[in-house]
C-alpha cells in the first residue's frame, strides 16, 4: 500500500522543507567560497581567509532568502507537474 502525496504528515514536510532549503544554503556559500578563495589566493591568503571573509550576517540572509524562494519555485514545479 503507497500513500498519496497528500497523506504526509505536517512534520514530513517541513522537514523535507528544511533539507532543500539548506542544501540551497550550502550551495550558495560553496559558490561564494569558490570565488573568494580563487581571488584570495592570488595574494598569498589562505582558505580560511576566504571563509572568514564569505561568513558574514548579510551573506547569511542572502543565502536563507534564495533558499526560500528556490524552495518556493521548486515546490510550484512539482505541483503542475
């Protein structure tokens, strides 16, 4: 016996939210490290230069923001498919 997508629980889904939202974040700043470290590294920084630099509160909400409306988007996907 399957269940429908409409008999998940509450807790599922927000779950579910959860994960994609922050694999998105984890994306986002992969992306970021990426760009710093290869500009960074040109000077002699080092990878935890870069870090140090990409972590900050506003790339924070930028990440959380984009991970949201990425969730948002992909979830209106999958409904009219």
């Amino acid at each position: 016996m399957q269940r429908n997508s409409g008999d998940r629980r509450p807790s599922t889904r927000a779950f579910r939210a959860v994960i994609e939202v922050a694999f998105i974040v984890f994306l986002f700043y992969a992306n970021l490290l990426m760009g710093e470290f290869t500009v960074s590294s040109r000077h002699g920084k080092t990878l935890a230069f870069a870090f140090h630099d990409i972590v900050t509160g506003t790339n924070f909400l930028i990440a959380l923001i984009a991970g949201l409306v990425g969730y948002v988007v992909f979830e209106s996907l999958r409904k009219m498919l």
